[in-house]
C-alpha cells in the first residue's frame, strides 16, 4: 500500500504562473545541479511519470516555489510531490516537513510524499495515487497533449500523415 501525506487545495493562493510566489534565494548552479543530478529514485519516478507526461501532463524537476525547492511540480494542476528517503524520518525533519507543506499549502499546492521505498517497491501503487490526484484537478490539464510532430518544423509535410515525406 503506498502512503502518501496530502494536503487540501486552497482556492484562494496566488498562481505561481502569474508570479505569486516569488524567487527565493538559492543560485542558479543549485538549481542547475539539483536537475542535473538527481537521486536514482528521483529518476526512477520521472520515468514512472512518462505516460502522464507524453499525455499533456506537464511535470517539472526541482521547481523552486518561493523559499523551497520541491522535487517534482505540476504547476497546471497545482501538485507538489515529495519523494522522501530516510532522511525525513528525524522528528526534525518531519517538522521541516510540515513547515514546507504549510507554506506550499497556503499558496494553493496540494502536496503528495512519497517515500523512496514506494517508488522502488510498489510502483503502479505510486502511479495510481499520482493519477487519481491529477484526475481530482482535472480542471487544471492541459487542453491537449502537444502535437506530434511539432508545427514549428520538421515531421510530416500536411496530408502526408505520415507516408514519409518529411521535410
């Protein structure tokens, strides 16, 4: 069974898309390498997400949101998620946590954790809580996927469709 802490869906938070939440004060080469090198679970989840993604679901790594970083966000249907390894389990660290997730909460996140173990142990588990969440803010995806090939160039000349004429 995957375990997963969330938080509830504020309504009235301002969009980080409109610039409501401000840019902490971590460098640019932090930011550069946390995307650069992230942990294997990390990486693990990001492949457990492909499908979500490919399909108009538009995930980012390492976003910073006001003083945080977080590990993954999908800023369209207001989803922070956490993926959690046994350096979260100190009392420090769940109250660290807790700070985190309140302020994230207050400005309209709903935040998932998620533990390393999951991820690595019980993946479709993993999968199916992100998906339901995401179902949950459906009203926040995307309208569609982006085309295929992409209309700023290259792929399929128009009425081909895809019987080799490429540009």
């Amino acid at each position: 069974m995957v375990v997963a802490m969330s938080r509830k869906w504020h309504d009235a938070a301002p969009s980080p898309l409109r610039g409501g939440l401000g840019r902490g004060t971590v460098s640019k080469e932090l930011r550069r390498k946390l995307r650069r090198e992230p942990s294997a679970v990390e990486r693990r989840f990001w492949r457990l997400i492909h499908p979500l993604r490919v399909n108009g679901w538009h995930f980012r790594k390492q976003v910073e949101l006001g003083p945080y970083y977080v590990d993954f966000a999908c800023l369209h249907a207001g989803l922070v998620i956490e993926i959690d390894g046994v350096s979260h389990d100190s009392p420090a660290a769940r109250l660290n946590d807790e700070t985190r997730d309140d302020y994230l909460t207050g400005r309209g996140f709903y935040v998932l954790r998620i533990s390393n173990a999951d991820v690595l142990q019980r993946p479709e588990g993993v999968y199916t809580l992100v998906v339901s969440t995401l179902e949950r803010r459906a009203g926040n995806h995307r309208a569609a996927p982006p085309p295929q090939p992409s209309p700023q160039g290259g792929g399929c000349l128009a009425g081909d469709r895809g019987e080799g004429k490429v540009r």
